[in-house]
C-alpha cells in the first residue's frame, strides 16, 4: 500500500490556493487548507531529523573512527535534531 504525504497548505489568495491545490492532488499528495489563513499545530525539524534512525543501522560492527564518515554520509544535524 502507497502511503501519501499531506501537506498544509496557507494561502490567502482563493486563486492560487486553488490552483496549487489541483495541481498538487494531480500529483499525488493529500492537501489540508488552513482556511482561516493560520495555523493551529506545526512541529518544524531538520531535514536530517528522519536519517537519525537509520545511524545505528549504519555503525553496526563498525569502528568508532568510522562515525564521522558515517554522520557526514546521512548529512545529519546535531542542533537540528533537537528541534
């Protein structure tokens, strides 16, 4: 089964919100519209918050001087991690 992204989307103008809406249904995505033009619930992490869990997977049977390469590979973020 295909899982399908949600994304939020905040327009003030109907035209545009329209617009992007189709086109991003067309392209597969399920869109929730802030009608009111605010927000109720965001949670903002890095874009490298989904990779932390594949490094234990990565260090596996490996040696300590191999985590840096390991961590730039994923591209991880230490600050952002902790968002």
């Amino acid at each position: 089964m295909k899982s399908v992204t949600t994304i939020l989307f905040v327009e003030n103008d109907a035209v545009a919100l329209t617009m992007y809406q189709k086109r991003l249904q067309r392209e597969g995505f399920h869109v929730e519209i802030a009608e009111d033009g605010t927000l109720s619930r965001v949670k903002i992490v890095d874009p490298s918050f989904f990779n932390w869990p594949a490094l234990p997977v990565a260090l596996a049977e490996t040696i300590v001087p191999d985590f840096p390469l390991v961590n730039k590979s994923f591209n991880l973020s230490y600050a952002g991690n902790d968002l």
